[in-house]
C-alpha cells in the first residue's frame, strides 16, 4: 500500500456523498425496506418486549420498572409514541428497529464508500470524473464500489446480527444514528453532530466516552467567544444536552421504582449462563471466542495492515512536511480509514472489559466496532488496488488508462478478498437460518396469543391467580395481559419448595428441540402430582403449538 502523500490538487469527491439529503433518502428507503418485511413472520423479543410495556404504561400514566430487561431511555421514547396505535404499537417498533439496523450498514458503506472516493482522487485535478467516458468512470469507480459493498453486505450478514435486530432490539438503529453523528461532524457541522449523537447515547452508555468529550471539545473550540453570545450558545448547548441526557436516563427509573443506580446494577446481573461473564477470564473470553469471529480474519487482518501503514506513512510524512497537521492533510482518506479501525478495534476492548467487571457482553454490544472495522477494512483492500493501479502506471511500457487500471485492479482484490485463502460464505447466515429463527419466535408469540383468547382473555386468566412462564417470554406475556412486568413469575430457583401457580404457559422447543420446554415436563409434573394433588387440584390444560397452557382458577396461590 502507499499514499500520495503531496496531492498537487486538494481531493474532491460529488457532493452528492456529501449531502444530508442523500442521508435522508436512504432512511427513508430503509423504512419501506423494514415496512415490507413484515410479510415475514414478526415478532419483538424478551427487552424490546419490554420497552413496549413501559411506554403504554408512561401513556397511560403509571410506570413500573421493574423485572424486564434494562432501562433505555431511547426506544421507549419510540414505544410511548407508538402505544397510541395499540395492538400496532409491536409492528411499528419493530419498523423502526430494522430500519435502523439496515441504515447502519448502509451509513458503514457510505462513509468507506468516501473514503476510498478520496483515495482514488488523491493527486487528480478537481472534477477529474467529468472528464472521462461513462465506462471509464464507471472502471475507476470500480474499487469504490467493491469497497462499499464489501461493508455493506460484511457488516450486515456478521452472525448473531441479523436476527436480533429483525427481532426488534435496537443497537442497529443506535449504531445507524451513531454513524450518521460521525459523518456529520466529519463534514464539520459540529452543532449537529452533537444533538445527532445524543440520541444513540440514550441506549447504549459506552458512547457516553465518545460523546462526552467531543461536547467538550466544542466547548473549548469556541473559547474565543465565551465573552460573546454564540461562544455561551455553545457551552448552553452542551450542558443542556448532557443534563437532558442524563434526567431521560435516572428520572423514569426512580420514578418507576428502580433506584438511580439501577441501570448498573440490573446490567451486571442480567445475563445468561451462556455468558462469556461465567468464564474463568471473561475479558479474553469474550474478544477471542465471542467478538472476534464476527467479523471475517481477512477484513480484521486489514484492518490492522490499515492502521500499522498509516501509522508509518504519519511518521515518515510529520519529518518530510513539519508537523502533524500537514501529514494528516497529506493522507488524510488513509488516516480516516486508520481512524475508524482504531475506534473499532477499541470498541471490542471495551467491550471485553464490561464484560471482565461483570456486564453480560451480549454480541449486539459489539456492532459498533464491527461496522467501523468493516469501514477499515474495506478501505484497505481498495487502497491495495489503488496502489496497485498505480505501479502498474509505473512498470508497464504502454499502459492501459488509469481508469481501466483501477477497474482492473479493483476487480483482483475482489477476487483476492473472496478466495484467499479460501471462500468464506460458509461464515455467513443464510436467508433460510433467518426465517426459520423469526418463524419459531412469531409462533410462540401466535401460541401465547391464542391462548389467552381461548381461556377467556387476559381479565380471567388474571382472576385465576399467579402466573408464570419461562423466563424469556415473562415480557411478551405481560405485554398481552396488559399488567406491570413483575406481575408475571418467572422460572423458581427452588422447585422442590415452589407451590404451583394457578397459570403456567410452557413455551415449547422446535421440532430440533422438542424437550426444550419451560417449565420443563419435571416441574409440571411436581406441581400437578405433588402439590395440587394434595390439595385436591389440578391443571386444565390447553395447546396451540408450540405453547401449551395450564390452568387451575379452583384455589388461590400464595405465591
């Protein structure tokens, strides 16, 4: 890879890249996209199921957080709103969630989709592009389009991605509305920027570290004018954010009876046994085996190939041109590309700490880096053929154009990126993999559903007594039985001193996995033979696959 590093001509790229209206066309396409997908079978899932309940209860007046997943402070803000369109309230967050988790990968291959544009225009006069035929630009765009597609489809077929965002968890659409905060601060409207970036931190506090000290930064890039009205506008700007971040994040929890410090404390004990949190070193655990194959080894390799040649070329560029800021100009498209590989790669250690102090280090925490490693990466194959182009410019006696090159050039590293060492499709998910995960997840919602119905609806299973179910689906089945989270019983702990409920919906495996049944058939049996049948009780019992409900409305439980 090398750089020119002395470009006679400042970069330039269309300014269609560069327009905030182009950002608006593609979350509107992303909208209809997810709208459309509902064909598919839809259904949130355990935390989006809970944001769902606590903004009909804000609608309706009263909150209670408690049980559930943690407080977020931004798709409850989406949940409220929605909840005015009742029974629709499910399939409108869930346009959003998939709308958002499609933009982010789009918002990852418009910026690489610039950053290589720079590249290819480094040393190249201003409107170079006009000037050559349409096949000639569409040869030299040729690496700017394999890069930009290489993040785009990478960074959303990345395992473990796909499915919970089409299941309406929302780190697809902070992630989106993240990138969309970077970009704009990169085409410096900073006051953007900043309010862009408030949104992504009421769902995820790691951005805090990010966002935090850019407001900061402003702060202190305007100190000139702290004497006049606009430098205060600033400070104002930043303080009001920071407090509005912060009230929308503690207000709603105390008043929903959870303590300030909830948000921490909920997080650090809200995990599964599957949690790399349970290994013996979690922070190891959780790079090497949870994060690190997300992404392919071939974009991570890069990636890092990115940041260790920039490095170089900042060094050798500060001693030939006097001072940082003449390099960073003089490389400017590979520093950026550096840049976000940094923040990604750093991401992923941030991450593997939470989860050595005890957060529970769930992959859809990790899809930020993901996205920027994707941006790094990417850019770093196209900057191969880039560079490639041009040796070859320099080593053959009767060169083809430039533009031929580049589209040469840029279709080898295609070929390079696909099968060196070897075709990596196998790591990808399936279209097939996705439709069975959302087909099993939408039946047991359409089980649950069905079932409340055919005991009479939500009121007089209600009647009954306790309730209880397994302990993913306590949030769905509070959702349509229209009552406070910790109104529902999960599994207990202790089944030998467990009195039975009055109502146990078992949700039920797949067809793979039929003993996969919570309650398990062993808790049912110790309820229905042993405690009820001491009491003179028992369980009228009602399926609709793959949910089976049981119900005995004949006594009270204290439970």
């Amino acid at each position: 890879m090398t750089a020119v590093t002395e470009p006679r001509i400042k970069p330039s790229e269309p300014s269609l890249l560069r327009s905030g209206r182009v950002t608006l066309w593609m979350l509107g396409f992303c909208l209809v996209a997810a709208a459309i997908t509902l064909n598919w079978p839809s259904t949130p899932s355990y935390d989006p199921w809970s944001w769902l309940i606590w903004g009909r209860e804000i609608l309706h007046g009263h909150l209670t957080i408690a049980g559930g997943s943690s407080w977020k402070p931004l798709p409850v803000l989406f949940t409220t709103v929605f909840a005015l369109f009742g029974s629709a309230q499910p399939y409108l967050w869930l346009i959003v969630a998939r709308a958002g988790a499609l933009m982010a990968s789009l918002m990852a291959a418009k910026l690489t989709a610039r950053i290589v544009l720079r590249m290819v225009a480094q040393g190249r006069p201003v409107g170079w592009l006009a000037g050559l035929s349409p096949w000639q630009r569409a040869a030299a765009l040729t690496p700017v389009v394999f890069a930009a597609a290489l993040a785009l489809f990478g960074s959303g077929s990345t395992p473990t991605y796909p499915v919970p965002m089409m299941l309406g968890y929302s780190e697809g659409f902070t992630f989106g509305l993240a990138l969309i905060a970077v970009e704009r601060a990169w085409d410096g409207h900073h006051r953007q920027a900043f309010a862009i970036g408030l949104l992504p931190c009421l769902d995820r506090p790691e951005l805090w570290f990010l966002w935090l000290p850019y407001g900061l930064w402003l702060i202190w890039r305007e100190r000139r004018g702290w004497r006049g009205w606009r430098g205060w506008r600033q400070v104002l700007m930043v303080l009001g954010g920071v407090a509005l971040m912060l009230a929308l994040w503690v207000v709603p929890q105390v008043l929903g009876g959870r303590s300030a410090t909830g948000l921490v404390s909920h997080a650090r004990h809200n995990h599964s046994v599957h949690s790399a949190v349970n290994s013996a070193f979690p922070f190891w655990t959780e790079l090497s085996q949870v994060i690190w194959p997300l992404v392919v080894e071939r974009v991570e390799a890069a990636a890092l190939l990115v940041i260790a040649v920039t490095a170089v070329l900042l060094v050798r560029a500060r001693r030939r041109l006097g001072g940082w800021r003449e390099a960073l100009a003089a490389n400017g498209p590979q520093a950026t590309a550096a840049l976000a590989g940094v923040v990604g790669f750093g991401w992923w250690l941030g991450i593997s700490i939470e989860t050595q102090i005890g957060f529970a280090g769930n992959t859809r925490y990790t899809i930020f880096g993901v996205l920027l490693v994707y941006v790094a990466g990417a850019s770093g194959y196209a900057w191969a053929a880039i560079a490639l182009a041009r040796l070859a410019g320099r080593l053959l006696a009767h060169p083809p154009a430039a533009a031929l090159r580049l589209g040469a050039t840029g279709v080898f590293m295609a070929l390079v990126l696909l099968f060196v060492p070897s075709w990596f499709a196998h790591r990808l998910p399936s279209v097939g993999s996705i439709r069975v995960a959302l087909r099993y997840q939408a039946q047991l919602r359409e089980g649950y559903a069905g079932l409340i119905k055919r005991a009479g609806g939500p009121a007089k299973l209600l009647a009954c007594g306790s309730v209880m179910t397994e302990n993913y689906e306590v949030t769905m089945l509070a959702w349509y039985l229209d009552v406070p989270i910790p109104r529902i019983q999960a599994l207990p702990h202790t089944l030998e001193t467990a009195e039975g409920p009055n109502v146990v919906v078992q949700a039920g495996g797949t067809s793979d996995t039929p003993d996969d049944l919570g309650p398990s058939p062993v808790q049912m049996g110790f309820w229905e033979e042993g405690w009820l049948a001491a009491n003179g009780s028992h369980y009228t019992i009602r399926q609709q696959y793959p949910v089976t409900l049981f119900t005995d409305c004949s006594r009270h439980s204290s439970t």
